[in-house]
C-alpha cells in the first residue's frame, strides 16, 4: 500500500473522533471529571511505593493541588477561544499541573522521581488525552441534542423541511402510538408556546420546544427507543458501552497509535528515548501481529465481535503484557525500577489503556449508530402537523404586544447605541473610556435585530409614539413645552433621554404609571420622569447609564412618595 | 512627559492592568530572567534551577489571578487606581522573588539570597507588567475605537441606504407633483392671460395685463427650471464600504517596519541593570549602562539610514541593523567588557547579543505594530467623519426635496397658482358678473401680486 494511502486510511479512520471533539476541550466538566484520573496516575504511576499507605495519601493530596493549579485557566478558557487555543491550552495545562506536583512533593517530603521538565511534558500530554477524551465523550452525550435542536430550529424557521425528513422509516412504524405522540407533543408545544413565550426570540422559542421534547417525549418515548435498539448514551450509559463491546469491532491498533506519544513518554521516563522508542515498536509490532491472529480465529471460528473484541484484550493482557516487561527489563537501567514495580507499572499501563480503548470503541459506536436516533425522530413527527402548530405559535407570538415592546426597546438601544458612538468618534474617543466604548459595542453585538432609523425628527411626535407603543402595559403622561414641537437641534438626545428613562422606569422598575415633564430655560432641556415603580439599583452598568453619564451628566435618580424620580439636563 | 504619563494611565489601568494576554508576554520573559539568575545562585543543576525559578513564577501567576478577580475585578468596567495597579505589579514581585528563595533555601537547601532575589523580581514584575499593561492596552484601545468605527460605519450606511430610497422616492412624487399639477395650471395661467389681452381695455389694465403675462411666463420658466433641476438629480447610489472598515483584524505581521530606539534604550538598560545588579554589583551596572549608550548609537545611525532608505532596500538594511548589533555585542561582551569592567559573573558573549538583538526587536516590533494601527485608525476617523458629512449633506437635500414636495402639494405655491387663476377666470368666464374696470384692476394687480409670491416660493425651494 503506498504511503499516501495509509496516510488517507489512519485519517479516515479518526473521523469518527474528530466528529464528536467539542470546539472548546478545556471546560470546567473535564476539570472536574478528570480529578479522579489525576489522583489514580499519581498514586500508581507517580508513587514509588504504592503499598504504603500513607505515602498514598500524601500523592493523593499532591495530585488534588497540582491539580487545582489549572483553575485558575479554566476559568479563563472555559467557553471562550478557538478549538485550537484550547489544544495548546490542555497540553498547557497538564505541563502545569506537572510542575506544581514535582515543586509541591519536596513540601509534602516525599519526591517526585522524575526531573521536571520530564514530569511537565508527560503531565501535558496525559492532560491533552484526558481533556480530548472527556470532550469526545461530551460529544457523544451531546450531538444527539444539538442534531435535535438544529432540526426543530430548521423547522421553526420554516425552511424547507423535505430534505430534513426522510420517508424511509415512515411506512414501518405503527400509526397508533405515532398518533399520541403527535397529539402530545401539539399539546406541549402549544401550552409552551403559551407558557415561555414572554421574552424570547423565535430561536429561543425553538429551544424551549427543544427542552419540552427533552423533558417530556423523549423519556416517554424511551421504550421505542429500546425496541429500535437505538443508542441512546443518556439513557443507558452502561448498556452502550456493553453494547459497543458487543457489536462494534474495537479498533484496538488505532488506538495504540493515538495512545503512542503518551506511552513513548511514560517509558522514556525510566530509561533513554531510544530505548523506549524501540520499546514502543516492538510492542506496536507484537499488537499488529495479535490483532491479525484475532481477526483471523474469529473468522475461522465464526464468531461475532464480542469474542473478537475479548480475543484483542486477552493477547492485550496476556501475550503482550509480559513479553514487553520482559524485554523491558533487559533494556531499562533505572536502578530504582525493581521488577515488581514494572510488573506493577504494566498492570496500571494496562489497565488505563483497556480504559482508553474501551471510550473508543464506544465512540465509534455512537458514531455508527447515532443517525438511526434522529431518523427516528423525524419519521415520529410529520412535517405537517409540526410546522402547523409552530407556525400558530410563532404567529400568536408575532402579532402579541410583547414582540413590539421588544422591537422598540431593542430599537431604542440601537439608537442610543448609535448616538453614543456618533458622541465619541466627534470627540475623537476623549468623551468615553475604552471600557465604555467596548461595553456599548458588546451591547451592539447582542441585538441581532437590524438598526431601523425613526422617521420622525420632531421630538413630541416621536414622544408621541412611545406612548402608543407602551399602551396596554403602561400609562405614559408626557408634559412637553411647544420647543419641542418642531425639529430642534439635540431634539435626538432629548428624545433619546426621555425614551431610556420611560424604558427603564417599566423594565426595571415595573412601573405603571410613568409622567414626563420636559421645560426648557435659557437653552438647557430639563428632563423629569416620575413613576410609581420601585428604585431598582443594579450593580451592573447598562447602556441606559452611559447613555445618561455621556449626554446628561447630571442625571439623578432617587425614590420618594410616588415611586421613582429620574431628574436631567441636556443642552437644547 | 505628563500628558504620557496621563495616557499611560489611561491604557494602562483598564482590563490589561492584568490579563491572561499580558500575563502570556510577560512569563515567558520573567521565565528567562529568573534562569539567568538563577544560573549564578544556584549553578550546576539545571532541574533545581527549573523548580526554583517555576516556584517563583507560579506562586506570583496565582496572585496575579487572584488579584485580577478580587482587588482588579472592576477593570473591565472602569480605569483603576494607577498606584493600586503599581502594588499589585510590585507585590508580584515580592511574592515570586520570596517564593523562589524559599524553595531555594528551604526546600533544596542552597544558600540564601533574599535580598538579591526579591529586588531583582520587584525591579522586573514591576516594569515586565507595567509594560505588559501598556501593550496590550495600547493595541486594546486601538482595536476598541477601531470597532466602534466599524460599528458607527454600518449605522451610517444603514441610515445611507434608507434616506436615498427615500429621497428617490420623493423625487419622483415632486416630478410627478410639478408636471401633473403645477405645470398645467401654469399653461392655463398663460393662456388666460394672452386671452385677456385680446380684449379691449384701458392702457393701464393693459399694462397690468402686459405684467401679468411677463410673470405667468417668468413662473412657467422658474417650474420648467426646477423641475430640470430635480430630474437632473441622480439617483443616490448606496455607499460602498470601505475596506478599512470590512477588515476586522489586525494585520499579525511581527517583522518591524521601525527601529525603535527610544524603547530600545529604556529595555536595554532596565534589562541590563536588573541582571548586573544581582550578578555584579555597580560594575556590572556601569558595563550594562556602557553597553546601552553604544547599541543606541548604533540605532540612532541605522535609524537615520533607514529613513533615508528606498522601501526595497529596508528589509536589507533591518537585517543588516540586526547582524551588526549582534556583532557589536558580541565585541563589547568578549572583549571590552572583561578589560574594563572585570565582572565576577560576565553573561556569555553569544546569549548577552541574542538577548540584545531580541531586546531591540520586541521594542521596533511593538512600536511598528502600535503605527500601523495609529495610521490605520487615523484613516478609518478621517473616511469616518467624511461619511458623517455625506449623509448630513444628504440629509440637508433630503430635508428640501421635502419641502418641495409639501409646498407644491399643499402648500403657499400650490394656493398662490390656483388663487391667481380663480381671480382670472372671474375676469373671463363670469358674464353674470358686472366688473368694472377699477375691478379689473384690482383682480389683475392681485393676481400678480400672487403670481410674484408664487416666483418667490418657487426660488426659495431651488434646488
């Protein structure tokens, strides 16, 4: 076979990992998940004496803080930056984790047997499969939800759903149950249309609906899962992973390869880096010539997988187990290194990478399998019915007042937005901090709606039209004196001002009765908003409050017998 | 010197006053430092070098954290304390240089040097995060005002886009307005008058009529001239974005364009100073010193050069500046310097000119980067506030074309045109009506007075 060939085989082969590796790997689930990992490794490949109990405790306190030592960078990484920051970042992380261990064990009086440059760079790498491992696992448990939530946002956004539902399965299922499922999940639908509606965009509508599947039809429906033999990781953990022992073939050598850096590393720890390479290879060698004599029993014999599978594990244990200590014992020099330890160091080598192989063999069983799951799906729910109880629903919802409170207050904070910026590049930035401006911008990056500029320059008739746009929720009385019935100059900040003083009286303050009384003395604009909400004071800085701070320095609010007073000036 | 200070203060304190970026600068260089030192303090064991200097190095990245999100956890929000900022810089680095000698001393049991660890770590950490700060703050507000241009960009073209549909729109209605309208009113209002004339009447009525005639056509002319006017106005094209504004990161070219010599200087004999001091006392500081003034010689003649230099030549003569700080060092270090200075501790030749060649191009780097994106950024203000212009030039026309629309609508010009035609029609078509001549008159003087009222509308709606 030529070399570019193998190359395409080996790639092809880790897709199916690659498909379940989450973007980001270094979260706060995989810190905490691999705590456990963190104190074996130290205890049984760190410890040199794994039969005294107290230095056993003294390496699990050890691992415990070396491995809160990368906190402080998960805190930082944790759903933030590229898929390949986060790459660096975990092998970063491990070769961190290893420093702190080898610095801390002189304190705890007991030493870490390797130099640390050493320990950095075999800790970083166990941390970089540690991380990936339980990101792919992440992935396995989670591409079946977000496979389900693109499925239904398709819906909701109307697209064209033939190409989403297939008809393959349609004709086999049994109408009945289809039919309660259909009837139950209109009603669900529709009562969380009703339910979740205020406050939400049509995507998060989607993912409401998504988490009434999640809660309701999915548990229900979890017998016909089982009879469709699906897998189903969230059900059943334990009987996926039997069920991939079973059924999938373990790519055993694959995952010899992958495992490869890490076990050159561990090896080389005791002995010279060629030495361990050759190590390596010969174990690489000895495994490629087991898995063919596997493969071939099996065949011969006509077995299923299963037996394959425990074939790979058995010549795992126990042909290539021994002949690799043996060997190593004739080429390692490492005087420390008696021959219980290695055997011991075997056992624990062994056993993780029966571990690793076993995630997988369960990965890739998930893979093969996790289509058949959303097809299910599909063909449990017609587009039909579907699209017309959303379509009600996002209709319902469109049409509700609440959708136009929500356009004009996300248009309000655009215009106030762009006025803002308008005020700092005039002043060529000197008016607003850097912070400010970044805070006004990230504000801007979290309306998606589109900046629409409001037609009407006067500023009572634009006043005017706030005031229609609230009715129903709130009683606004606007007092404005006749300067304003025509366009004026700053006519757009004043608008602005008392706009962001009526919406934040009714968003924060849940007034319900607002009056503004708006006079103008000697080219100042004097700006009063009463309420009878309450006087909500918030600790986090709005748009609202750099809107006031940039174009009304002296803007007060304080509470008295009515509610809520919000005072200002602006030059007219 | 205080107007830097106050905008040193102002990059300088705000979410960069500690942040995992500036943190990833300045390691790497503490890191390097802390070896170097400890190379003397505790020589011939490379893996207890490590662990002391990572002990240090460690310990003051978790103050750094925990100072970032206790103390300096409002820096996202607003600017700090500059001297709260300086504490937290220096307090670093008494905790990396205490931590080092305690794992020195205590731990590995080599031979105390507090006081040369800790001032060395204060002298660094302060300056390395100070720098680190300003950095990252610079480029931070850069990309700041940058991305607000971007943002105000597309609320302007937003708003572009919007007033020119508009403002097509109300040119067709104001032609529409002034050739279905005004235009037949005013062929009425003509021939009304030519009609007049035909009948026999006094001299003066005559005159008046005469006038009525020459202001029915001036009128006829001031419409046919405006509504030229309005058809010749092109159809505003919505505005193109610059690429200015369409590109949003920056450029990561690292290779200098600019050799800086002042930073240059300032690294060089910070650097310097705080590794002789601990290696060799005042000798090793007046040798660093020395060394300092020579290479900003050299910088300042290549500086000069460079200048003057074509643009192909540049790149030769950057790498050539490169090459012959490194040769000059070289000489300096292995010869001059151990005839001179007579240093217990010298640094070797070859790691003091990589380190000062790598001090020269950190500095010339950031400087060019921090230019490019000062020229860029003044390019993306000055098309910025030109756009802002454009569109409150359009707004102004837009504004006008309005005007236009309302008066010949509903407005003076559309009633002074029908008031002077109604008067007109009195005089031709009313037999009931017995008018007498001073009646005449009096309708003909109005009707003109009207038609003059209705030429000045029309002027003043001029486009």
């Amino acid at each position: 076979m030529k070399p570019n060939l193998i190359f395409i085989r080996i790639k092809e082969s880790f897709s199916p990992y690659r498909s379940f590796l989450q973007e980001r790997v270094v979260t706060w689930e995989a810190f905490w998940g691999t705590i456990p990992l963190s104190v074996l490794i130290a205890i049984i490949f760190i410890n040199p004496d794994q039969f005294n109990f107290r230095n056993s405790l003294l390496w699990t306190a050890i691992a415990l803080i070396s491995h809160a030592s990368m906190a402080p960078f998960v805190h930082y990484l944790n759903k933030r930056f590229s898929g390949r920051v986060h790459l660096i970042s975990a092998f970063a992380l491990g070769t961190i984790k290893g420093s702190v261990l080898n610095l801390i064990a002189p304190v705890f009086l007991v030493t870490d047997p390797l130099p640390i440059y050493f320990r950095a760079l075999n800790s970083g790498l166990v941390f970089l499969y540690l991380f990936v491992m339980v990101s792919m696992i992440k992935g396995v448990w989670g591409k079946f939800e977000k496979n389900l939530r693109d499925f239904l946002v398709a819906l909701v956004s109307n697209k064209s759903i033939a190409q989403l539902i297939s008809s393959k399965n349609r004709d086999q299922i049994d109408d009945t149950p289809r039919q309660d499922a259909i009837a139950k999940l209109g009603k669900l639908l529709e009562d969380s249309l009703a339910k979740e509606s205020d406050g939400l965009t049509l995507i998060q509508q989607a993912e409401a609906i998504d988490r009434v599947i999640a809660k309701n039809i999915r548990p229900n429906s979890s017998q016909r899962w089982k009879e469709a033999e699906l897998i189903w990781p969230r059900i059943h953990p334990w009987r996926v992973l039997r069920k991939s022992f079973t059924e999938t073939r373990s790519p055993f050598f694959l995952l010899l390869l992958m495992i490869t850096p890490l076990l050159l590393t561990g090896r080389s720890a005791y002995g010279s880096l060629f030495n361990s390479i050759l190590l390596q290879s010969i174990s690489l060698v000895i495994m490629y010539l087991l898995i063919n004599l596997a493969d071939w029993i099996s065949i011969r014999a006509r077995k299923d997988t299963r037996f394959n599978n425990l074939l790979y594990i058995l010549f795992y244990v126990v042909v290539q187990g021994p002949i690799i200590v043996c060997i190593g014992f004739v080429l390692i020099t490492d005087a420390d290194l008696t021959i219980t330890r290695m055997v011991l160091l075997q056992i624990g080598a062994t056993a993780a990478f029966i571990g690793f192989a076993a995630c997988g063999t369960m990965v890739l069983s998930a893979y093969e399998e996790r289509d058949k799951a959303l097809e299910q799906l599909r063909s449990l729910l017609p587009e039909e019915k579907l699209r017309e109880i959303l379509n009600a629903g996002i209709n319902s919802n469109a049409e509700s007042e609440y959708a136009q409170y929500l356009h004009a207050e996300v248009q309000a904070q655009l215009t106030a937005s762009k006025l803002l910026l308008l005020k700092a590049a005039d002043s060529d930035f000197s008016s607003m901090s850097t912070e400010t401006t970044r805070q006004v911008l990230e504000r801007i990056d979290h309306l998606k709606l589109p900046y629409k500029k409001k037609d009407i320059r006067v500023p009572e008739f634009r006043l005017n039209e706030l005031v229609q746009t609230w009715r129903g929720l709130t009683r606004i009385k606007m007092d404005l004196p006749p300067e304003l019935s025509q366009t004026c100059r700053n006519g757009e900040v004043i608008s602005q001002l008392i706009e962001e003083s009526v919406i934040n009286a009714i968003r924060h303050g849940k007034a319900k009765n607002v009056r503004v009384i708006v006079w103008i003395e000697e080219e100042i604009c004097h700006i009063e908003v009463q309420d009878d909400g309450k006087l909500k004071s918030t600790k986090k800085r709005g748009l609202g409050t750099t809107f006031f701070e940039v174009f009304a320095p002296d803007w007060k609010l304080k509470s008295n017998e009515n509610g809520t007073l919000a005072t200002m000036t602006t030059p007219f | 010197m205080k107007a830097w200070l106050q905008h040193f203060k102002l990059v300088s304190t705000g979410r960069t006053a500690v942040s995992m970026p500036s943190m990833v600068l300045y390691l790497p260089l503490s890191f390097i430092f802390a070896l170097e030192r400890e190379f003397v303090l505790a020589p011939n064991n490379l893996n207890n070098q490590l662990k002391i200097v990572l002990a240090g190095e460690l310990t003051s990245f978790l103050f750094l954290h925990i100072s970032a999100v206790t103390v300096l956890k409002n820096r996202k929000l607003r600017e700090q304390n500059l001297f709260l900022c300086l504490m937290v810089w220096a307090i670093t680095g008494v905790i990396r240089g205490f931590f080092s000698e305690f794992y020195a001393s205590s731990v590995l049991n080599y031979q105390s040097y507090a006081a040369n660890r800790i001032l060395t770590s204060v002298l660094f950490s302060t300056l390395g995060l100070a720098f680190a700060a300003y950095s990252f703050g610079s480029t931070y507000a850069i990309d700041t005002k940058k991305s607000a241009l971007r943002s105000l960009n597309g609320f302007i073209l937003s708003e572009n886009a919007d007033l020119n549909a508009k403002q097509s729109a109300m040119k067709e209605e104001a032609i529409i307005t002034l050739q279905q309208s005004l235009v037949p009113k005013v062929i009425q209002l003509q021939n009304l008058t030519s009609g007049l004339k035909k009948i026999d009447t006094s001299d003066a009525l005559q005159q008046s009529l005469h006038s009525l005639e020459e202001q029915a056509q001036h009128l006829a002319y001031q419409m046919r001239v405006n509504l030229d006017k309005l058809e010749s106005i092109p159809n505003p094209r919505t505005g193109v974005t610059s690429r200015l504004f369409i590109l949003s990161k920056n450029s990561p070219a690292i290779w200098p364009t600019k050799l800086s010599v002042k930073l240059s200087i300032l690294f060089l004999s910070i650097g310097g100073v705080i590794v002789h001091i601990g290696r060799n006392s005042i000798s090793g500081l007046l040798s660093s010193l020395f060394g300092s003034v020579i290479i900003g010689g050299v910088l300042l003649i290549f500086e000069r050069l460079l200048q003057k230099a074509r643009s192909d030549f540049k790149q030769f003569l950057f790498i050539s500046t490169f090459v012959c700080l490194f040769v000059i060092q070289y000489f300096y270090a292995s010869r001059l310097v151990p005839e001179v200075f007579k240093l217990d501790q010298p640094l070797n030749p070859w790691y003091s000119s990589a380190k000062i060649v790598f001090a020269v191009f950190l500095a010339s780097s950031f400087l060019s980067y921090l230019d490019r994106d000062t020229s860029i950024l003044k390019s993306m203000i000055d098309q910025s506030s030109s756009s802002r212009e454009v569109l409150n030039l359009q707004k102004n026309r837009y504004e006008i074309l309005e005007a236009t629309n309302t008066s010949t609508n509903q407005g003076a010009l559309q009633g002074q045109i029908s008031g002077a035609l109604l008067s007109l029609n009195l005089l031709t078509k009313d037999e009931d009506l017995n008018l007498t001549r001073l009646n005449a008159a009096d309708i003909i003087d109005n009707a003109n007075i009207l038609l003059t009222n209705a030429i000045l509308e029309i002027k003043k709606l001029s486009l």
